[in-house]
C-alpha cells in the first residue's frame, strides 16, 4: 500500500507490504523484494527509496501479519500521472501470493494531506491525530473540513492554523470537524491561509475514544479542501482526498534495560502485550542494519532478548534502535554505546504490586 496515496511532488510515501502467515506452521527469515518495483501508471514520475524496515521478519506464527516499509520520494512535473510498487516477499524456496502484490495507485496532486499517527491501538485513550496539509496549487487555502468515518471515533477538541489559529466548529454524527480563516487572502499575502506553491499547515483533532475492534481494522478519513478566489457552485470543495488509520487490537511497550552500555557489554530489552497473549506466542526483535535479531516467545505478555555492544568500540554505530513486533503492532527503543570501559551495574526489571 501507498500512503498517503495523493502526493505533491517532492513529498515523501510510505510503502507498506503486509505479509500474512496462512499457514499451520510458522514461518522464518522472511525476506522483502528486492529490488521493490516502481512503475509509472500515466504521465511521468520519479521516485527514489529508502529501506525496507525491517531489514528481514525473523518469524511469522499462524495466523500472525508482520510489514516491511520502504520511505520513498515523489517528484514530477505533471500533476495528475499516476504510479504504483509491487513485488512479493520470499523465505527460501517459498514465494507470497499473490506474486507479485500491487499496492494502490498513487496519484500527483495539487493537495497532499497526511495523518499521524498512522497506526494506534485501540486502548490508547484520548488520542491525538494530526492532519497535515500541504498545498502545492496555485490559490492559497481557507477552508479545511474533517470527515470522522465511525461513531466509535468520540470527538473531544480540534485545534489547528498556520500563523494564526483557524477556528473550528462540529457537527453531525460521526463527526464533521470544520476549520477556516479569512477568505480574502492571496498567495502573495497568505498570513492566515495555507500559502500556494507547497505551503503546510497542521490541525489536530483530539478523541476520547476509539472503535473498539475485535480485528486489526483500516478507517478512512476523508479531508476537504477549498481554496481562493476559486469559486464552485454550491460551495464545493476543491478536492477530497482520503487519509487511511488503523486500529489494532494489540499495543507493545519496548523498554531498554540499561539503555547505555560500554563495549562488549549487554542490555535487556523487554516487550510488554496488551492485552496479554497466551504463552508461547512469537515475537520478533530486529535491531538497526539488520546484524542482530532474536526471535522469542511471550510468558505472561511480555518476552524479553539480551542486545550485546560492538567490541570494540566502534565511532560509526554510535547506537541502536531496536525493533519488537507483534503480529501487526510493534515498537521501538533505542540502546546508546558509549565509549566506556566498564559495564553498567547490574539492573533488574522489578514489578510489584500493593496489597490490601
């Protein structure tokens, strides 16, 4: 998949594959395409790619999913041409289906919108969505308007503007979230607008709670724009574009134990579920360049892998940033290597709880 899937040139996509285990068994050292294929659909775009990350997927249980992303640049000159990625992803002699995957269709745009975070848990309660908006056409932008696509999105608050703050109303069911400012602005004086020629604004929108899934689910919001001094009857907008989010059913919380250590020494790092799976299920921990990985299984929800500092001591990996996935959640933590002589003191990760 391409996100955001309406770009203006110059702007960075995110793109996904998603690698689904089927099977009955479980499956390792899951590989990406490489090269990832790029092919333009209509008109002429460039691209340039970086990644993926994960470099490889350790294992992938029954049932579970696990991505690769890439961070690819868009540019062109011809609003409206179309592009796409596809390939498939392979773990020895074993190819996925379909071979190969295509994402959806990316398009050059006069307006990119973009959400983040992209991907939340369902528990994670009030949370905030940033909508960002970047105007690559040649009116400046006065009016935005947000689509919550499900009652189980509870709107709270919505706050946003460029240098002066855009003043935002609701309505309806689910909710409508509406910005705007003065409407006489111009692109050569845009104090309050989102200013042509790839101008960026920022809204939030706050809600105190989310659909509660029984399934890791994608939501579309949709975005209105209206530019000026453009006109169209019945106050129609001048594009609509869609933003995907979605919500899981699980959460992972890394942590780091110690979080610096000196050459040769070692620090644990912990994956915490929620809510809590049954034993023996199989997470990944995949470190940064690829050169360590361990896969282990939960007990009590969580599952924990030992990370060791380059000996000897090595200017060039100043750190590490350690990946933990789980079925489609995942989190990050990053371990620092200072060049120390003597390991940190013993720590140990303590939990406790109060009696009555």
């Amino acid at each position: 998949s391409i996100t955001p899937s309406q770009v203006v040139t110059g702007q960075s996509v995110a793109v996904t594959m998603t690698v689904t285990n089927s099977g009955s068994s479980t499956i390792n050292n899951i590989n990406p395409p490489s090269p990832l294929n790029f092919q333009v659909l209509s008109g002429t775009v460039n691209n340039s790619c970086t990644g993926p990350n994960p470099s490889t997927i350790g294992a992938l249980a029954p049932g579970a999913s696990s991505t690769f992303e890439w961070d690819c640049t868009i540019t062109s000159t011809q609003i409206g041409s179309t592009f796409g990625y596809y390939g498939n992803a392979t773990s020895g002699a074993l190819n996925s289906q379909p071979t190969p995957a295509y994402s959806n269709t990316g398009t050059i745009s006069a307006y990119s919108v973009t959400i983040s975070p992209t991907t939340v848990y369902k528990g994670n309660t009030p949370v905030t969505f940033t909508f960002k908006v970047t105007n690559g056409g040649g009116y400046p932008i006065y009016k935005v308007k947000i689509f919550t696509p499900d009652t189980g999105f509870v709107y709270s608050t919505a706050s946003g503007g460029c240098t002066t703050l855009w003043a935002p109303s609701y309505a309806g069911t689910p909710t409508q979230i509406t910005f705007i400012t003065g409407s006489g602005c111009t692109c050569g004086s845009a104090a309050s607008c989102i200013p042509c020629s790839n101008g960026v604004c920022d809204f939030t929108v706050t809600y105190s709670a989310l659909p509660n899934v029984s399934v890791n689910t994608d939501y579309n919001f949709r975005v209105d724009i209206w530019d000026t001094p453009l006109w169209k009857p019945g106050d129609s907008p001048r594009a609509s574009i869609g933003v995907i989010l979605k919500v899981t059913v699980n959460s992972i919380v890394a942590e780091a134990i110690p979080s610096d250590i000196s050459p040769n020494c070692t620090s644990e790092v912990f994956a915490t579920i929620t809510p809590t799976p049954v034993d023996g299920q199989t997470v990944n921990f995949l470190s940064t360049g690829g050169t360590w990985q361990e896969i282990t299984t939960t007990t009590s929800g969580e599952a924990r892998a030992t990370l060791r500092a380059p000996l000897p001591y090595n200017a060039a990996i100043p750190n590490a940033t350690i990946t933990v996935t789980y079925q489609d959640a995942s989190a990050s933590t990053t371990v620092i290597f200072p060049n120390a002589t003597s390991c940190t003191g013993s720590r140990k990760k303590v939990r406790w709880r109060e009696v009555q």
